[in-house]
C-alpha cells in the first residue's frame, strides 16, 4: 500500500541552524501539507500546497519557513533559523482529494 | 478564534463496550469534519469524515453531527483493546484550506 515517507526520523539542531525536513507523498496525490505537533499538544497546520504554489498558510508559517516541491516527488519544509520553540514533531501530509489526508510517520525536531 | 474542542479524558470502557467521544467547534463557517486516531508517538490516522447532519456509519465507527450545536461525535461500538489511542478531531472551514484540530481524547479500552 503506497504511504507517505518522511526523513530523517529525528533531527538534533542547534539554536539559529537552517534545517530542511524532507517528504515523499503517494505518487498521484496533488494535494500536500505539513501539520507540526509539540509534545502533548494538538496538531497544528502550517501549510497547503497545490498545483505548485501555497494554498494557504497559519499564523505559524512566518517568513522563517518556506516549502518547495523541488523535483516530482519530493516536497521539503525549510526552517531557516531554528529556534528552540520550532521542537516538535513535523508531519507531511498527502491527499488525492484535499479531504482523505494521509500522514507520514513524521520528523521528530529537537532544537538546542 | 476558530476552536476546536474535546475532553482531554482519559476516558475509560470495558472491551465490547460503546466508546463516545465528543467534539464542539467555534466557527459557524465550518463545513467538513474529520475523526483521526493517534497511536502514542505515531502519525495520525483518519477513521472518518462527515459533511452533512446526521450518522454516518463505517463498520464498528459512527459519526454524528449536528450543525445547529456544532457537534460532533465519534461512537466505536464492540470496543477493542487496540482501539485503545487518542482520537482527534479536526474541522475545515468552507473557505480555505486549513484544518483545524482538537487536544484529541484518550481512550482506554480495558480488556
């Protein structure tokens, strides 16, 4: 059954680093999304992506993010100066009909 | 202020039991309404989604809501022990494409 991949699993950064989480969605979904959850709290969106350009964007998706569908199949999520308050864990989401979302396994982001 | 509530629980049932998990949401401008499951330290997992008042059935899952109350909730019927997780429940506006979630409820089902 086809699923959403996501590396790395975990990811250990310093305070002010650029990192760059990576997805791989089902091959024929066109809708995809990064959702974050801190530890103990609730999902969270950040962004929608489709037809190559962001759908919508929160609160949360300040100018320190930006995301890219750099080639077919992969769909990334850049943070470019972390902050200790960016901990959490990142999902990617994929849809063939913006509606039915599957979620990959997510990255876990420690921040120090 | 587009919230989306549950009770934390946790919330407790004997195997074979009904399980009934609640969720109110603020924004009248809600349209699409969604059930996921959270295993501890996994990805959620989507059980159902609702448009339009009333039940909707999926196996041991029913949802129900009521627009008027801004309502929704999720009965699992004939527990099981792997039911056992934290349900979520998520809303999307009638514009846009954000998805707003829950706390979620754990739920105990106790063999």
């Amino acid at each position: 059954e086809p699923e959403v991949t996501q590396t790395p699993s975990h990811q250990v950064t310093q305070m002010g680093q650029e990192v760059i989480l990576r997805c791989v969605p089902i091959s024929n979904h066109l809708y995809f999304y990064w959702y974050r959850q801190i530890l103990g709290q609730k999902v969270e969106f950040l962004v929608s992506f489709y037809n190559n350009e962001i759908s919508e964007k929160s609160e949360i998706f300040d100018d320190q993010f930006s995301v890219e569908r750099p080639d077919g199949s992969n769909f990334t999520l850049k943070i470019r100066s972390t902050k200790l308050e960016d901990s959490a864990m990142y999902f990617c989401a994929s849809s063939d009909d913006w509606a039915t979302q599957y979620f990959g396994p997510g990255t876990r982001l420690l921040v120090l | 202020q587009k919230e989306v509530e549950q009770n934390s629980g946790p919330l407790s049932v004997p195997e074979g039991a009904i399980a009934s998990l609640n969720c109110t949401y603020s924004d009248r401008g809600s349209q699409s309404f969604f059930w996921y499951r959270q295993y501890s330290g996994k990805s959620p997992e989507l059980i159902m989604s609702i448009y339009s008042n009333g039940d909707k059935e999926d196996g041991r899952f029913t949802a129900q809501l009521n627009k008027a109350s801004q309502y929704v909730s999720l009965l699992i019927r004939d527990s099981q022990p792997s039911d056992s997780a934290t349900y979520l429940c998520a809303v999307k506006l009638n514009t846009g494409n954000q998805f707003y979630f829950g706390t979620g409820t754990s739920l105990t089902v106790i063999p």
